[in-house]
C-alpha cells in the first residue's frame, strides 16, 4: 500500500516513520501531515475503530439536558433520559437526515424535526408525525428511532463512542490512561463537573501536531517566555525561583497509544499545592484538601494526586492537562491542515467562590484562546503546518532522549509513543511496542534527576 501525498512522491506506509531504537533516531514523513489520502485513511483506520471522546456526565446534569458535538466527523448529540440514562443518538433525522438538535446544548422533553415536524423523545422513539394515516399499514414507528452509536461506554464520568462494533471494552482500551484519569477524579470530595461553557478554535494545521504539542515540554521555554517570565516573577511557594530549573518529571508511553507526561508542581496546583499565584488565603484552605487526600489515599498517592502535574492525551484525540487547572481538550481532524479544537474546563463539585475565580483564571490565563500558551501554540503549529510546503524537507524529528534510560518531559518518547500507535493502525496492526524501552516511574525520575533543561 502507498501514500502518494500531495507531493507527487509515493511513499510506503510502512516507510512514513523512521524508528531506529538501536540509532537512537525517530522521524516521521511530513506527508503524514499534508496528504489527502492520508487523512482519509486515518478516518478509516483510527476514528472509525477506535474509542473517541464525545463529553462528560456532567454537562447533562439534569433529565431532558442535551449536547450537541462532532465526533470522528459525525453530528451528534447525548440527552439524559426522563429515566436518568445518559444516550446517545446520531444527529441525523430518521425521515430524511435534518439535524435534529440543532442547539449546541438545551433541555428538551421532545425534540421536533424542523423539516417535516416528527417528534422524538429522550429515548430516542419516534412518538409522532404529522399525517401519519397518510402512510401504509406497514410503517412502523419503531424502526425510525433515533440510531446510535454502536458502541458507547463511560470511564469515571467520561463519555467515548466507538463506530467500531468490535472495538475493544473501553477499561482495557484506556490500559494505563486509567490510573491517570483516576489521580484526576479523585481529587474531588464530590466529584468532578465540567463549567459551562467551552473554548472553542479553529486551527490551519493537522490534528496531530496538536497532539504532539499538548505533551511537548521542550517547546515550553522558547514558545511560551512570556509566561515563564511571568509565573518566574511570582516566586515558589518557598520563596525561590520557579523556573530556576526544570523540575523532575517524566514522560510515559501507557499502552495502546496513550502517553502521559508527569511533573513535579513548582508552580503551584490549584487543588492542594499552594503558590503565591492563589493568595494568602488560600493557604489553609488548600492544607485542608492536602490532609483530605493524605487520609483518604495515603501519603503516596495524595503526593501525586496534589504535588504532581500531568499531560495526558488518551490516544487519538483527547488530551487532558492538569496543571495549573483541569482542560479537557478535544481535538476533530476537518482536513490534512485544519482541526477544530474545543477545550472545557473541569472542576471539583465543591469548589465555589474565591477558590474557583483563581482556577478559572489560572486556566484562562494560560490556556485560553487569549492566553499566554494558546496563541503562541497555534501560532507555532501554523507555522509548522506552511513550512511543510517545503517537501524537499521530508522528514521531521522526534528522537530527543530516545537513548536515555529514563526519558524527561522535554524529551520525546511521549510523542513517539503517539506515532508508534498511529503507525500500527495505518498498516492494519492493532497493537504495537510503544515503548523505547522498560517503562518509567515518576520515582525513578526524580532519583535520577530527570527534567533538567
Ligand atoms: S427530515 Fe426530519 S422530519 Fe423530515
Ligand atoms: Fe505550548
């Protein structure tokens, strides 16, 4: 099989990514980036088989409550039922395919087709049409439901469809992305809500470098000065210089082309770290949540939950930074150059008042679409996005750290991890090696020192 690119050249699937572990070298072919035929067979071989985000339970709250989203190309929406059950339906008229919700979020008790007017409930049952004698004995309401997605299943609050009907169980699809989402969750006593409302932004440049972008802590320094500088200016918790080195941390690869990159918070986290960005105030409060944690999960894991930030994107398109707050980010592929990226902010329940204006603030303060990351980000993919026009230069590197025993976040093992995945399933293989080598932990970073600029 060969992708001919919109190069003219043809090159072997097989021969898009250079992964020489003995070499140390990694490169991906930038046609992976910029071709058509590419991109349709990514649709074929990923988005159409593998488990996609579609939203949290949280955002349909109450009975009736709806969402409207694009996932893996296709309109959807999900609607908590009068029963309580959270479904999802595709967002196509059974009549003659208008979208039926046609609001990004609402409540409904029926939702009415405002083409020829048939009425739906939250189930998803036809229960009524205008004129319905004027059709044959042998039309049946019931086989003009609202069709689902064949497969759809929630992890501790988030929602993933799959058009794959053979695709893996969502526990063991999300392999060890899970113990990720778990740190995430549990910080709260009551739960995790997603805020109302959502960022959203069109970006001219393939989804993929989004993805790498999102766990990529060598570009930090240079792209985003701005706020080094400023957070620098703020001091640690201690008194020091919050930049003066990069602190420990990690990258992993987590099976099944999920990959994580964990570092220790110098910057504080809103959840139980405190850092002179937060106030005074906040001190005690943030000491009360710590000795929560420390009680209820123990020492270690309250450490990790509290004074350890992370990246995680769950492989393909979904990346969660838990840093200086909590972003879910979605990412829909339009085109080989363009994406479409909606990013919601995730809250404990039992955050209100002071404490969630700082987190509110700290999440758009960095990342939202005037913030100090987000513009530099977007404006450093685009940029990525023209110079692939150039195609004598085919190759683009990713080997940073792939020789070292215990790869940092500024190295690149948590985008190869991507890569290695992605390759897998556009040569047909299910599973892969993702890996450069044995897996690390975050303590074996930290005793060595990992995270040095
Ligand atoms: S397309 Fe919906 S009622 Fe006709
Ligand atoms: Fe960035």
């Amino acid at each position: 099989m060969t992708s001919t690119g919109d190069t003219g050249e043809c090159v072997e699937i097989k021969d898009l990514i250079i992964d020489d572990r003995e070499r140390g070298i990694f490169r991906v072919h930038r046609s992976t980036m910029t071709s058509m035929d590419l991109f349709r067979r990514e649709q074929a071989r990923i988005f159409n088989r593998c488990w996609i985000y579609l939203g949290h339970e949280s955002e349909v709250e109450n009975p009736g409550d709806y969402r409207r989203r694009t996932v893996a190309g296709r309109p959807l929406f999900f609607i908590r039922g009068k029963d309580g059950q959270v479904r999802v339906f595709l967002n196509s008229c059974p009549h003659r395919g208008a979208l039926l919700c046609r609001r990004d979020e609402g409540n409904a008790e029926v939702l009415r087709c405002f083409y020829h007017a048939w009425s739906f409930n939250t189930s998803g049952e036809l229960i009524g049409l205008p004129g319905e004698d004027a059709y044959g004995p042998s039309f049946d309401r019931s086989e003009l439901s609202l069709k689902a997605p064949p497969r759809v299943d929630s992890y501790r609050g988030f929602y993933f469809v799959s058009f794959n009907p053979a695709v893996e169980d969502l526990l063991s699809y999300l392999a060890g992305a899970r113990d990720y989402l778990d740190l995430i969750v549990d910080q709260a006593e009551a739960g995790m809500q997603v805020v109302s409302g959502s960022n959203m932004y069109t970006l001219k440049a393939n989804w993929k470098l989004l993805a790498e972008n999102s766990l990529d802590g060598y570009h930090l320094i240079p792209t985003h000065r701005t706020y080094v500088d400023y957070i620098a200016g703020l001091g640690t918790d201690d008194g020091g210089d919050t930049m003066a080195a990069r602190p420990p941390g990690v990258a992993r690869a987590l099976g099944n082309g999920h990959c994580v990159s964990e570092n220790i918070a110098r910057s504080g986290r809103p959840i139980a770290h405190w850092h002179p960005l937060f106030g005074e105030e906040a001190r005690e409060p943030l000491a009360r949540v710590r000795r929560r944690l420390v009680e209820k999960y123990g020492e270690e894991r309250a450490y990790r939950m509290a004074d350890t930030s992370r990246n995680l994107l769950i492989y393909p398109n979904l990346i969660i930074l838990d840093f200086v707050a909590i972003t879910i980010r979605y990412i829909e592929p339009l085109a080989p150059d363009s994406m479409d990226v909606t990013a919601w902010h995730l809250v404990p329940r039992e955050e209100s008042g002071a404490r969630l204006v700082t987190r509110l603030d700290s999440f758009l303060t960095f990342l939202g679409p005037g913030g100090f990351a987000t513009p530099d980000d977007v404006e450093a993919l685009e940029s990525c996005q023209t110079g692939f026009r150039a195609t004598e230069t085919e190759w683009s590197d990713l080997s940073r750290g792939m020789l070292k025993p215990i790869p940092g976040t500024a190295d690149e093992l948590q985008m190869r991890g991507f890569w290695r995945q992605w390759h897998a399933h556009m040569q047909g293989l299910s599973k892969t090696d993702v890996q450069d080598g044995p897996p690390t932990t975050m303590e074996a970073a930290v005793a060595s020192g990992t995270g040095e600029r």
